[in-house]
C-alpha cells in the first residue's frame, strides 16, 4: 500500500515537475532524519524528488507538505484550464495556489488568464511581478525560457497599451483610476491602462478631491496630465455656483453704490435748491426788516407829532398824524412778523442745506418769538 502511494506521488510530484522545478539537483538518496524524527511517506518522496535543501525552505515558508501537494495539484488543473480556454476558472485555482504556495510561475500563469480575459493591464502587472519575485525565489527554479517568454510578453503588451504621465501638483497624494489604487504621488513611471474613458480620483488630506473622466487613445500613446489640487476654500471659489454667486453679489454691489451715487446727487441738489430758497427767504426778510424799520420810524415820526401838539391844538389839525401813527405802527408789526417768518424759513431751509455730518446727530435751529425775547433756539445730540 506504501508503495502504490508512493507511485501516486511519483506521477503526481513529476506532472508538476514543468512548473514548480526545483532549485537544485535532484539526490536519490533521502537525508538522515533527525534524532527521534522519522519522515513521512510523502516527505521521503519529497527529498526524492527535489533534494534534502527542498523540505527546509519549503518549512521556512511555513508551508506543510501536505499543502504543497494540494497546490500542485490545484496548479495542474489550473494549467489544463488555460489550455481548455477555461480563463476564468483557471485564475481562480491558480490563486488559489498562490494563496498556499507563493511560487512567482504562478504569477506567470496567472497572467496569462488575465490575458486570456483580454485584461492586458493586469496580466501586464503579473508577468512584471513573476520577473520581481523570480530574482528572490529559492524553493524552486525559474526557467529562463519562461524569463525570456515573460519580457517578449511585456515588450508587446507596452507597444499597444496608451500610458498616463500624471503630474500632480502636491506629493504623497493618492491616485487611484478605475476605483483602484494606483500609487502615491509623485509618480515617476507612467500608468499603463487600456484604450477608452477611465475615471481619475487624487485624493490628499487637507485638499478637495479631484476627480476627472479621461479618455486615452493611441496604442503605445503617452498622455501627459497635470493635476492642481486646491484647497476647500480654493475649490469652493472656483465652483460654478460660487462664481455666479459672486457675481450676483458684486452686481448687487455695483447697483447699491449706484444708487448711494444717485441718492447723493439728488440730495446734493435739494440742497442746493434749499440753499437757493433760503437765501432767497433772507434777502425778503432783510428788505422786510428794513421796512419795518422804516414804517417804525414814520410811526414815531406821526406820534411825536400827536404828543408834541399843543393842548389847544384842533384835532382837525393833528387827525391826520394820528392816522398815519395807527397805519404806520400796523405795518410795522405787520412788517416785523413778516421779517420773523422769512427768517424762520430761511433757517429752515438754511438746515435742510447743511450736509449731513457723522459727529452731530438731531440738530435743529428754530426760530423764538414770546412777548419778551425774539431769537433762534438751536438743539443738537451727539
């Protein structure tokens, strides 16, 4: 029975042999176990097959015998699927082999599903990761007609995808195209992606986000993009809704200053019509004073005459003057009242006048007139 699995293993361990190859030559004879330690069936088969260096890097690996079969096998179906065009199965074993057993021609076959599902960009990422883990893999050897294979796959595969130079304005922001994540800035290598519209996202703390539709063409093309990023108060002042807000504001603006000018300008010229109209009102209460002043002097005049007559003097004689007395002394007060209302108007007008000033508040000049005292009374608050 020992031997039959032996025989199992044998033909198992050498179908696998084209992929997983090892490292060294092969020994016929097993190692000394040891002391106290006894190898399986399945390790003595090992140690056949790859040599006594195989079980000590595949435990530094921290992968059991027992699971390296399992990829192997898994790696063997995997294989038979890309043959069978079966790309979306055999990736998935494949992987799934990976997952147990990081050998990079994994990564090789791996790429190949993802050509085979015409993925060009990600089978490109797996043959450049097959070349990169290949310089470091010790458990197993790497062919170098699958070396050579892989970089005649890159070279073609660099020739027909369009590439992105990005450029961004600040570094250690993060890039990622298509909802992946693509690196950090600032980026010295192009990004290969495939013909047609791709959504561009750069993400950095303390920034707006950027976000942008592109659209490359050409095989082999090198696009070149600049990115600016700006902060949320820059972004927000070059929305769209910002500029038509602002410049609603500064209409507005422009209209209210419009309308303080006009404003101004009609109110300068009502003050210069009241300042018209109150010169106007002194003048007539000047010439209104001086005839009272006048008809107050011919009052006196006729009364002096009346009181200075004699006391056997006919009042046919002296009626007259005191006619004129009474006219007189009517058309003075007459004359006065008149003078006091074109002076009492002319202050009016006068303050309608004055211009506004910021230190005075409520001033007001009006005329007084009572049985003992005529003159202006003038009140202000600050």
């Amino acid at each position: 029975m020992e031997l039959n699995m032996s025989r199992s293993l044998s033909v198992l361990l050498f179908a696998a042999a084209f992929l997983l190859t090892p490292a060294g030559s092969a020994v016929a004879t097993d190692p000394e176990p040891a002391a106290g330690q006894e190898l399986t069936a399945l390790e003595r088969q090992l140690n056949s097959q790859y040599g006594p260096e195989f079980l000590p890097r595949l435990k530094a690996l921290g992968v059991a015998p027992k699971d390296y079969l399992y990829a192997s096998r898994l790696t063997l179906v995997g294989i038979q699927k890309v043959q069978e065009n079966d790309f979306q199965d055999a990736r998935f074993l494949l992987e799934k082999a990976y997952s147990i057993v990081p050998s990079p021609n994994l990564l090789y076959w791996i790429g190949m599903t993802h050509l085979g599902l015409e993925d060009t960009v990600r089978a490109r990422a797996f043959f450049l990761r097959f070349l990169s883990e290949s310089a470091t893999w010790k458990l197993t050897a790497i062919k170098p007609d699958l070396l050579a294979a892989t970089r005649t796959e890159i070279a073609r595969l660099e020739k027909v995808l369009p590439r992105l130079k990005l450029s961004v304005s600040h570094a250690e922001a993060k890039v990622y195209l298509d909802g992946e994540f693509v690196g950090q800035t600032p980026m010295a290598d192009p990004i290969y992606l495939t013909q047609g519209p791709h959504q561009l996202i750069v993400i950095k703390a303390g920034f707006a986000r950027h976000a942008a539709r592109i659209n490359l063409t050409g095989a082999g093309r090198t696009t070149l993009l600049t990115v600016t990023l700006y902060t949320e108060i820059e972004h927000i002042r070059r929305t769209k809704v910002f500029r038509e807000t602002e410049a609603s504001r500064v209409e507005a603006q422009r209209r209210y200053l419009e309308t303080r000018r006009r404003m101004a300008i009609d109110a300068q010229r009502r003050r210069a019509t009241y300042a018209k109209w109150a010169n106007i009102t002194l003048i007539s209460g000047a010439v209104l004073a001086t005839a009272s002043l006048t008809f107050g002097i011919l009052m006196m005049h006729y009364d002096d005459n009346v009181e200075g007559a004699p006391p056997d003097t006919p009042w046919t004689q002296i009626s007259a003057d005191q006619e004129k007395a009474d006219f007189f002394r009517t058309t003075t007060i007459a004359a006065l009242g008149a003078t006091l209302l074109s002076l009492g108007v002319s202050t009016w007008f006068t303050q309608l006048a004055i211009p506004p000033r910021s230190a005075l508040r409520n001033v007001s000049v009006m005329p007084l007139a009572s049985p003992s005292t005529v003159g202006f009374t003038v009140s202000f608050g600050f």
